[in-house]
C-alpha cells in the first residue's frame, strides 16, 4: 500500500487555500470590471474636452491639467496659457515630486473641461484636505479654507449642483497641510441627479451594513465576555475588539457627509484601526491553532503590533508637522505592514490546517481572501477606485470579522451539545445514584426494623417479668422493690425509644407514594376517628372545615400520622376545659389545616427548635423531641410547609399549608 505524502487534513488545507485565491482573485476582477472609476469615466473629445453622458454618471479621472504650488482663478487663465503637467487623479498623492525638500504639503489648482447639456450632480469626495470650486468662472462652494495664509482642513463629501450647456471649464483649488494624501486623489463623479443620488445611496447602504452589523457583534461579544470574564473567555474579548475596530475603520464615509474638521485625528483613528484589526485577528488565531508554547513569537507579535499602532498614532500626529518629508515612507510602510501581518496570518492558519485542528477552514479561507485584498489594495493604487462598493482592503477585513463570527457560532454550537451531552449524562449519574441511595435506604429502614422486632420480644419479657416480681411481692424487700420498680421505668424507656426508632425507620425506609386525594373528606374522617380519643383526655375538639372541595396530593397514611402527632402534642398540653381546633380553609394555590389549643403555649425561645430531632421541653415525661421532627419532614415530603404561631399561656396553633391540585391534567 503506497503511503500518502500528505495527510488527510493536508491536502484540505490546500483545496481550502487555493479556492480562497480563486474565488478572491474572480472577485476583485469582478469588482474592477463592473465597479471601478478607472473605467466608467467620461470619454475624450478633440482638444482634451471630457463628454458628460446626459443620462448615468462618469468620473473624471483623466484631462486634468494639474498647476503644483499655485491657487488660480477663473481671471488667471483669460490672459494666456500657464504651464501645467497633464495628470490624471490619483496619479500624484501630494507634492514632494515637485519640492527639493520631498516637503508633500503645500497648495494646487487642478482644472478640467467639460461637454453637456442638462442638469447634472457633481460628487466630490473626499478632496484633501481643503478645496474650493469654480464653473465658468461662478464659485461653486468651499470645504474647509484654501490657504496657505489661513489654511483650514475640512474633510467632506460634497455634492455641485448645476447646468452644463456646450463647455464647461470646471477648477478646482486645494490645500493640504494635514494629510500624507492631498489633492484630488479620490476621482470626482459627475452624472444625472437620479444616477447620482442612487449611487450615493447604495454606497452608505453598504457601509451601513459593514459598519452596523460589525458595531453589533462587538457589542455583543464584549458584553458576553464581561459577563463571563470569569471563565477565561478571552477569545470572545478578542472577537469583540476585531470587530469594533472594523466599525471604527467603516464609519468614515458617514463622518464625510457631515465634514469632520480634525484631520489629523480622524486618519489616525482609521489607520490604528485597520493595525488593532490585524492584530485582533492574529491573537484569536494564536490562541486557537497555537494555545500551548510559542510564547516569545506572542510577545514578539505584541511588541510588533503595539509599536506599529504607537508609529500611526505618533507620527501623524506630532512627527510629520515638524519633519514633513517622512510621509513619503509613511504610507508605503503602513500598507506593506499589512500585507506582511496578512501574510503570516495565512501561514497561521495553514498550520492549523495541516494539524487538522476544528474550525479552521473558515478561518483560513478567509485569512487568504484578507491577504490577496490587502496585497490587491497595494498594487491598485491609482488603477481601481469603486463608485458604490468598498476597497479591496475593507472586504478582506470584514471577511476576517465575518470569518470569526462563524467560528464562534460554530464553538458555541459545539460546546452547547457538550453541555447538553454532560447533562444527559449527568442526569443519568444522578439517576443511578438515587436509585442506589434509595435501596440504601431501604435496606437500612428494613435492618432497623428487623432489629427492632428482634429486640422487641426480650424487652417485652424483661418488662413483664419485673411486674410479676413487682405485683406479687415475692420476698421483696424495700430496696429490692425500689430497683425492680426502675428497672419497669427503664424498660419503658427502652419501649418509647424503640418505636421511635421504628417510626424513623418507617420513615426513611422508601419514597412516599402520593395519589391525588379529596381533604375535605379526608380530615372529616380523621375528626370522627381522633374525637372520641381526644375527648378522654378531657379538651373538647372541634372542627370547622370549608365545603369547598379541594384535592392534593398526599400519602393517606403519612398525613394522617402528622397531624396524629399535632393532635396528641395538642392535648397533653391543653387543661381538661380547654379546647382544640382542627380547621380548613383554601385559596386559588394553597390549601390551609390549622390544628389550634387553647393551651399553656410554648416559650418564645423554644420556638426556633420545636421542629429539630430530639429537642423536647418535656423530659420528665419522656419525651423524645422526635414527633414535631416527624411531623414537619412529612410536610416537606408532601412539598409544603408547616409554620407556628404561640404565646405562653394563650395557646399554639400549627399552620399547614399543601398546594392544590387545580385540574386532573396536574397529577394524570
């Protein structure tokens, strides 16, 4: 049998990563065929005049003569050409071309002739970072102020309404002070307000979508991991911060709506984004495909990734307005970063791949899709340019968002049907265990009662012979006398004691056996048995049960034993002319039997103990504390509750409290 020189998990690992390539690659052509500035712009006419279609929209990549370190007006060109470099948009990022110093900053006037006829929109986005237009001569609006005097950015999408009847000379003037991008690096849009308008709408219904879905799982996850911090979840933390950090990257094109004038901070915030997004990303992997070891290549990737956040953050901010030249390494360095962290992603993954551990296709597929977009970004600088759809760089990123929220759904799936299988299997444990303690305790009621009864028979003799000796007075002296009248007194110690511990054994020995059952009835038989009893200790005993019907379930036997015991408790502590009251009322959930008597009441200290085993207040009578005990674990089985309510000298009364059977379906 030939061996195979890839395993299993291997060759998958493969098809995985190259149907990921595919797939991205007929993506991304899709996208720079059908969604691209680059190609739907506006077509050339004879001496460089754009023609504007009079229904659709272009943009306006290409003509554009580009006047570096100048601001023009209208009035400047009626007196003779000035020299320009012929440029399309997108073609130079900022000025260190045509400055000795490499300084990118400065002003420029960029300005293009148009052909139409009708109304049209014109969609500026995005100038950097400070522009003011002109048509014809007529000033059309300003964002921000074109200066080098009074310089004032203003990042914002801006739309120009107007009439094109034959040509149009269109300006456009800009300042960049602020940004390592200035000028018109974003081509300009131009088309029927309908087109126009619709194309600015899809393109926030899709970013809404980015941003709003993502915003939504980090909220979530982050509040699921503060919830259960406790348990270690901090792959869930990490998904959380993966996907705030797309929404803080996504959100810009709403903030360009409204012109946001703190440049500088607002590109800091998308740029430390798109780095903590990375670095999100590679954490999660590592503690999926690499939780155990590899400790120095987690702190290397920390310190690497904290120094490229400190770098975005820093230089924008205080390092290029004092040494301007460093922008031209500045973007490069950021975007190779990107690809390079990509590109380690991927090879995480795929060594997770290979290691056949779970969930990892997803996860790798979309590593892949993040990495060809991000090295696809680099490489389509100022060839690709979407009208409606987001950048290349975008759809790798919220592939890798998307990516880790299937993987989380697919933990939470499986590590619910763990949770359910170790229910089941618990379930059954308990059930095993019950059964066992149950026949233990069986077995055990059964012993005690079997030695009880062997016992019963020589305690029994024992007791009658001494009251024969006792009775007949034979040969009996006064001291003989008085010990064989203690040893009867002992005896029927032994007696009580004895019963009760057949009562606990009884008790104890096998589940109660419940069966739904009338208590009206039941406690008007109970009276009738008990009256003629009672009455011989002298109290009278009276009853008031409700009419209405009401049904519980109950052991016959066991209910009748417990208030057996409150009955007797009842009468060995109400004088002769007292009374005891036995009484049942119900609501819509509870049935109520109260056994009252006007007796000498219990101390208000002793209350807290009356239900405990072998607490008594009447030892000289032997007493043995174990008939309340009994009675309230009755109760309990019977899933009620007994409570007590006395004072001494005024009597006590037991209040019993059992749900009510409210329909047959209940107990069926």
């Amino acid at each position: 049998m030939k061996q195979r020189i890839l395993p299993k998990s291997g060759i998958q690992t493969m098809l995985v990563v190259a149907g990921a390539i595919m797939v991205s690659l007929l993506g991304l052509l899709a996208f720079t065929r059908f969604d691209n500035k680059y190609i739907t712009k506006a077509a050339p006419a004879q001496d460089n005049v754009y023609i504007i279609p009079e229904k659709g929209y272009c943009s306006l990549v290409d003509g554009w003569e580009f006047y570096p370190d100048l601001l023009l007006f209208p009035e400047d060109f009626s007196s003779g050409p000035l020299p320009y470099y012929r440029t399309w948009a997108g073609e130079y990022p900022n000025l260190s071309l045509f400055h000795e110093d490499k300084n990118p900053y400065g002003i420029s006037t960029w300005r293009l002739h148009l052909r139409g006829n009708g109304s049209v929109l014109l969609y500026l986005q995005e100038p950097l970072c400070a522009a003011r237009l002109f048509l014809n001569g007529q000033s059309l609006g300003e964002t921000g102020t074109v200066s080098s005097e009074r310089y004032s950015p203003l990042i914002k999408d801006s739309v120009y309404s107007f009439v094109l009847e034959g040509e149009t000379e269109l300006i456009i003037q800009t300042a960049n002070y602020s940004h390592y991008y200035g000028g018109i690096w974003y081509a300009p849009v131009i088309g029927d307000a309908q087109s126009v308008g619709r194309l600015i709408s899809l393109r926030m219904l899709l970013y809404g979508f980015l941003f709003f879905s993502s915003l939504t799982l980090s909220l979530f996850c982050i509040a699921l991991w503060e919830r259960k911090k406790s348990d270690g979840s901090t792959a869930t933390f990490y998904f959380g911060m993966l996907s705030l950090s797309f929404a803080l990257r996504i959100c810009y094109p709403f903030l360009r709506l409204f012109g946001v004038p703190f440049v500088r901070a607002l590109y800091v915030v998308e740029d430390a984004a798109a780095i903590s997004g990375i670095y999100f990303s590679i954490r999660i992997a590592l503690m999926l495909f690499l939780p155990d070891g590899f400790k120095r290549l987690k702190k290397a990737l920390g310190i690497l990734s904290l120094g490229a956040c400190f770098v975005v953050i820093v230089a924008p901010l205080f390092v290029f307005p004092v040494i301007p030249n460093l922008v031209l390494w500045y973007g490069p360095l950021v975007s190779w970063y990107k690809v390079i962290m990509a590109f380690f992603l991927i090879s995480l993954t795929v060594y997770g791949g290979f290691m056949g551990l779970l969930h990892t296709k997803t996860v790798l597929a979309a590593a892949v899709a993040n990495g060809i977009c991000l090295f696809y970004s680099v490489l389509s600088i100022g060839y690709y340019e979407p009208f409606v759809g987001a950048y290349p760089e975008e759809y790798g990123a919220f592939c890798m968002v998307a990516a880790f929220a299937l993987l989380m759904v697919q933990r939470s799936k499986r590590m619910a049907e763990e949770n359910i299988k170790l229910n089941l299997h618990l379930q059954k444990e308990v059930a095993e265990k019950t059964e066992h303690l149950q026949k233990l305790l069986s077995e055990r009621g059964q012993l005690i009662a079997e030695l009880g009864h062997d016992m019963k028979s020589p305690l029994t003799s024992l007791s009658n012979m001494t009251q024969i000796i006792r009775l007949n007075d034979i040969m009996l002296d006064e001291d003989t006398h008085k010990r064989i009248v203690h040893i009867e007194e002992q005896c029927n110690i032994l007696s009580d004691r004895l019963k009760s511990i057949q009562e606990i054994a009884a008790q104890t020995s096998s589940p109660v056996k419940m069966e739904p059952m009338p208590l009206n009835t039941f406690l008007a038989d109970f009276y009738h048995n008990c009256r003629p009893i009672i009455e011989l200790y002298g109290p009278n005993f009276l009853a008031d049960i409700a009419p209405r019907p009401c049904h519980i379930m109950a052991n016959r036997e066991q209910l009748f034993r417990a208030l057996e015991n409150l009955l007797y408790n009842a009468a060995d502590f109400t004088p002769p002319d007292g009374k005891i009251t036995l009484s049942l009322s119900a609501d819509d959930d509870f049935a109520y039997i109260v056994v009252s008597d006007t007796g000498c009441g219990i101390p208000e200290k002793d209350l807290p103990n009356i239900f405990h085993r072998a607490y008594t207040t009447r030892s000289d009578k032997g007493g043995q504390g174990l008939g309340l005990a009994i009675t309230h674990a009755i109760i309990l089985e019977h899933a009620g509750q007994i409570e007590v309510d006395s004072r001494e000298g005024a009597g006590t009364s037991f209040t019993i409290s059992l749900p009510i059977l409210k329909s047959k379906n209940e107990y069926l």
